[in-house]
C-alpha cells in the first residue's frame, strides 16, 4: 500500500513507477510512461502542472481524485 503526502506534487515516475532506480519505485497507478500521456490528452488522467523548465508534476489530490474514480 502507498502513502500518499496530503498535499504536495508527484513525478511521473511516482505515480506510473521506475523498476530501474535503486530502491526501485513502485507503480500507484500501473501504466506506462506512453499510456499515461494519452490519457492526459484524452482526459482520462490529470492534468500536469509545470513546476520548472523542464520538470512536471500532477498534485497529489488529483492523484487521489484518479485512484477513487478508478477504484469504482
């Protein structure tokens, strides 16, 4: 089971996983990186947020917002 911070921004590899890193990361919502980006163009993810020039993340109430919707 995964905890989730209240409040704050998670990174792509966070939320879909990173087998690769040391300690590796789980999946919260188990797709991969060119799945994830089609349902953010189709709607069917959130929305990312910009946080610098070359860095993304989604809010973390999204994320909760996702994980609800797909647990119905």
């Amino acid at each position: 089971m995964h905890r989730l911070p209240e409040v704050g921004y998670l990174r792509l590899s966070q939320i879909i996983g990173d087998p690769n890193q040391q300690p590796p990361i789980p999946a919260i919502i188990p797709v991969g990186k060119s799945t994830w980006w089609q349902g953010v163009r189709d709607g069917r993810f959130p929305k990312p947020i910009k946080i610098g020039a070359r860095a993304t993340a989604w809010r973390v109430e999204d994320i909760r917002a996702l994980i609800d919707r797909l647990g119905r």
